[in-house]
C-alpha cells in the first residue's frame, strides 16, 4: 500500500464524467434510484452460521461430517489446521525436538488450509467462517449506533501493531512453552464454547465485546487477532479478491461507511486512485458489505488474472 | 510546523506500538506465573490413553477436542478454565466415566493430529504382538482374528497412570462381600464387562451389572486387563489369621474401570498419573 501511494494519482473526474452526470440526474437522485442490497451479507451469514452448525450438529448427532472445532477438525476425515495454532507448534517444536513427532494429518490439514484460504482470499476466513466476527459484527453496528448519538467518542489506532502483537504471540510461545494465544483466542473459546457447552471463560468473550462496543470499534479484529494475521499473509497474493473499477465510482464512499477494514478501500476517495483498477489487499476480508452497497457496481468480487484467461 | 500524514502514522505506530508490546510482556508474566500455578494442579487431570508427559503435553495439545469426539461412551471432556492454562486440553474422570477400551482401537490417540496423544508406540505394539503371535501359530485356526491380537496389545501398551488402593476403606481388606448393583442410583457411567459372549461387546451401563460376592473383587473381575494388571493376594497376619486384598501389578494401565466399579463409600481406588508416584 505505502508503494503504490508512491504512484501520482490520477487527477479526479470531472464533473460530467461522473455516473450520475451521465444519466442526467443529480447524485443525490442516482443514489436513490438504487435498492438497498443485502445479497453478499445474506449469503456470508448463511455460510459462516451453516458451518458452526454442522460443527455443533456432528458432535450433538454424531454424523460425523465436520469433527473437532476451529482450532483444528477432521471435515469428512480430511484434516484442517489452524494455521497460527500450526505455526505455533511448529516454533515450538523446532526448539524442543518435538517437531518430529507432528503427525503427517497435522501437516496435510496446514498445507490444506493454507491452499484453500490461498484459492479463497485469506482472510475470507474471518467474515464467513469465524463466529467472533460475526459477535463483533454486530457488535460494531450498536458502538456505530452510539457514536452517531455521540454517547462515546471513537478511539482508533495504528492498525501495523497487529504485526507486533503476530509476532509477540509467536515468541511467548516459543519462550513459554505453551500455546499462550489459545488460552485466550475468542475463536477456539466461542467454537468450543459451540460444539462442548459454554463455561465461564466466555466472560472474556463478554469483556471483549463490551471493550469494542463502549471504546474501540473491532479492537480484537483489528489491531490483535494473530489468526486474520497469518489469514491476510496468504491473502496478500490470494486471486479471489474485490476489484474496484474507478470508472463507474461516484466518489460517495458509502462503502468506506460499511467497510470492516476502511483503509483497505483507501483507492474510493476522490483524486486517491492511481491506476484505473484497483484490488483490495490483505487486510480485506472479502466479506461483500462495499459490493452490497456500491450504486455504481464500481466494486465486485473478482478472480484476479481470470478475465485475461477467458 | 505541519506535520505530514507519515510523520503522524510513524509516530502513531511507535506510541501504539509500545503498548502492545507491553501487553504481550503482560501476558507473559501472566502466563509464566499461572505456569507455576499449573504444575501441581496439571498433575491431577488424568489425561487420555497415550499421552506424552505433561510439560510437552501442554504445548502439544491445540484444545481441538476431536478425542472427545471419537470417544464412543464420552469419557474424554474438556478442562474448564478452573483449571489455568490446562483450559481445554482433554481429561478422563474415572469416578464419572472411566475409560474401558470401548473402542478397541485406541481410537482418540489415532485421531490425534498433533501427536499430543501419541500412537506410535501403540502402533508398534500391535505390529510386534501380531508378528510373534503369526510365529507362535504358523497355521491359525478359523477363529483367528489379527484384530483382537493387536488390540490386546494396544491395550496393555497403555500407561495413563496406576490404580492406588486404599486398603482402609477397601471392603475386601476389611473381609467385607458385597450384594447388589456398585453405584449409587442414578449414575450415568458405562463400562464393557471384560468376559463378554461375542454380540455383547457393546459398553452397558454400570448399574446393570447385579454382583453377589461372599468378598468383594469387583476390581479384580471387571478389570478390562485381566491379571497381569490387578489380582487377589492373600496375606497371612501374625495371628495365623489370612486375609484377602486387590493387589496392583506392574500391568496397570491406569484406565480407571475399577474405580467405576468400586462399590464402597467413599472410593476406595484412585488413579494416580506417573508424574506424581
């Protein structure tokens, strides 16, 4: 992102290039003209409330389709990893020797999920899958909702410290010897809380989700989670992404307003873009809500380098 | 003198940077001290068959709970954070549902993926005791079934902890028999009866089971080992005066089936993980 800033914007639209321009009608009236979608959002809750289901559903019903919970499952005797929970292991392993007992399933369920969350987007992982984010989801609707009444101010913050928190995470384990983060990693809690039956370590749940409603918006998502971390490094190359067509955008930046990770859609901004397609990177995690709102259909999920293939 | 945006996110990024490393320096401290805190209490979770000693145990462990699910008669749970950082690692209370090798095959250490409980010894065993049972007999009868060969050695593979008796309570020690179902009414927990016809080696509950016992042996009967694990020793006193008592063997698998069974009140067996002994 900081390179491509680097880049000399193009210089912004002219007044008659903008899309309402060329209909004819004001911008306020183009806006209005366009339904209210919620088809992306529909979708992704349906996926990611589908999919707790079938993990709480195979271990209530014993059907056997998706075993273990998020930290690592069995999805039709095929193996899935964590990925942070496998990095973690693998650190620590490689310091006490236990690395050679890894068990060959620990290592295909890593390399599956790395493949597929590569295929998928990264992290696609946190808005269709995660229930954290689904809880913070709407949880960042109620803090959005007092900040508009001003009851609370918003406190943000430099979004690079997940990096340190990444890394930080990965040597307390190492140095400890212990998977520090799992005792303490919202999605392993609320899918065991899922698939076992809650415990009182759901407080922290509860603590965590007062602290982004009453303070910080997202504070766990954004600015800690090692998990969207490890997510957003596969995600960075990952083809499945949204693609942003600077001539079809109004400049409203309606979609900036929904974004769970704004800064991604840096390019919305009048006179930011600098090249005529953009595509949202690492951070972004493919949930749909800018492609839901957009008037001009400006933003789309799209398969990087697919259409010079066909 | 006006600051650019760089400058503001730099320093933005210093400052807010600082405090996560603090905090990760935070849950450090914390971590190592509830570490402390653990050692002893980790020491009373009896962890599922095959599992590596406790210090690699913790790390290895990623709290995915897949051997509770396989468990077939749910003897595996998950601890509760009451239990520090052993929060969501898997334990076996033997006084609620101990396990009895329901599964035959060592089914949760097989389905381990990152070797927390680990199979290759058990593996290793099947394959050695098949191999010198194909030598003992060259020409098998019908019967022969290389299963039962290998899961008997599995089983006996096993080392969760060893069964400790406390002969003040025990009903034998003190020449007492026992009449009627071992546990009190109500009580969920199953077990496999060790001398089962062929289409009974379903797990049936505890208090199906009815015993009439002139001295009570429910240990030693109902141990899914047999003798190389626990037996009844007799023991003559200074008086000339013999007595009987349940006798743990260096055979213990620590699986806790006669714990479950033990009739008198309180508990007269416990499991104790070789950590402690």
């Amino acid at each position: 992102m900081i390179n491509l800033k680097k880049l000399t914007p193009i210089p912004a639209k002219r007044r008659e290039e903008m899309p309402n321009s060329k209909l004819g009608i004001t911008f306020k009236e183009w806006k209005a003209s366009k339904p209210n979608k919620h088809k992306w959002r529909n979708i992704r809750w349906g996926v990611l409330l589908f999919f707790n289901f079938l993990f709480w559903a195979s271990f209530a019903f014993d059907i056997g389709v998706l075993e273990g919970s998020l930290s690592g499952s069995r999805f039709l005797g095929i193996y899935l990893m964590d990925p942070f929970n496998a990095l973690q292991e693998i650190f620590i392993g490689s310091r006490t020797g236990y690395f050679t007992m890894l068990t060959m399933n620990f290592f295909i369920g890593f390399f599956i999920i790395l493949m597929f969350y590569f295929l998928l987007g990264g992290r696609s992982f946190c808005s269709w899958l995660c229930p954290y984010h689904f809880l913070a989801e709407n949880a960042e609707k109620l803090h959005n909702y007092f900040v508009k009444k001003r009851k609370i101010k918003e406190h943000t913050y430099n979004i690079g410290i997940k990096y340190i928190f990444w890394v930080g995470f990965l040597l307390l384990a190492v140095l400890t010897k212990n998977l520090v983060f799992e005792n303490i990693n919202p999605v392993g809690i609320i899918s065991r809380a899922i698939i076992y039956g809650p415990g009182l370590i759901l407080l922290w749940i509860v603590v965590l989700l007062l602290f982004e409603i009453v303070y910080s918006k997202r504070f766990w998502c954004r600015y800690v989670c090692p998990i969207g971390v490890t997510y957003s490094f596969i995600g960075k190359l990952s083809p499945t992404t949204i693609k942003f067509d600077l001539s079809k955008c109004g400049h409203c930046r309606d979609c900036q307003d929904v974004c769970l990770v704004p800064h991604e859609l840096w390019f919305v901004k009048r006179g930011e873009a600098t090249k005529e397609i953009h595509f949202a990177g690492a951070d972004c995690t493919r949930c749909g809500l800018c492609v839901d709102v957009c008037y001009g259909d400006a933003l789309s999920y799209s398969i990087r380098g697919f259409d010079k293939i066909t | 003198m006006k600051k650019s945006d760089s400058e503001i996110d730099r320093r933005q990024f210093l400052k807010n940077g600082a405090f996560a490393v603090a905090a990760i320096g935070a849950v450090g401290v914390g971590v190592n001290y509830l570490k402390k805190l653990n050692e002893e209490n980790a020491l009373t979770l009896l962890r599922p068959p095959g599992a590596i000693h406790e210090d690699e145990f913790i790390y290895a462990c990623i709290k995915c709970g897949l051997c509770v699910q396989i468990c077939p008669i749910e003897a595996v749970k998950l601890a509760g954070i009451s239990d520090g950082l052993s929060y969501g690692t898997p334990y076996i209370d033997p006084l609620a549902q101990a396990c009895d090798f329901s599964c035959d095959a060592m089914q949760c250490v097989e389905t381990c993926p990152t070797a927390a409980l680990d199979f290759i010894p058990f593996k290793k065993a099947g394959e050695d005791a098949l191999t010198e049972y194909q030598k003992a007999n060259p020409n098998p009868g019908p019967d022969y079934n290389p299963f039962i060969v290998q899961s008997q050695s599995m089983k006996a593979t096993t080392k969760m902890g060893i069964a400790v008796i406390d002969h003040k309570t025990c009903l034998a020690r003190n020449g007492k028999g026992f009449k009627g179902s071992p546990r009190e009414d109500g009580f969920k927990g199953v077990y496999r009866s060790p001398n089962p016809k062929r289409e009974e080696r379903k797990a049936s509950p505890v208090n199906d089971h009815i015993f009439d016992r002139e001295l009570c042996d429910l240990c030693v009967t109902e141990c899914p080992i047999g003798e190389t694990a626990i037996i009844m020793e007799e023991k003559i006193r200074g008086n000339g005066e013999s007595i009987w008592r349940p006798m743990v063997l260096d055979g213990c698998t620590g699986c806790g089936v006669c714990v479950m069974v033990c009739p008198s009140t309180p508990n007269s067996i416990i499991i104790e993980k070789l950590e402690m002994v």
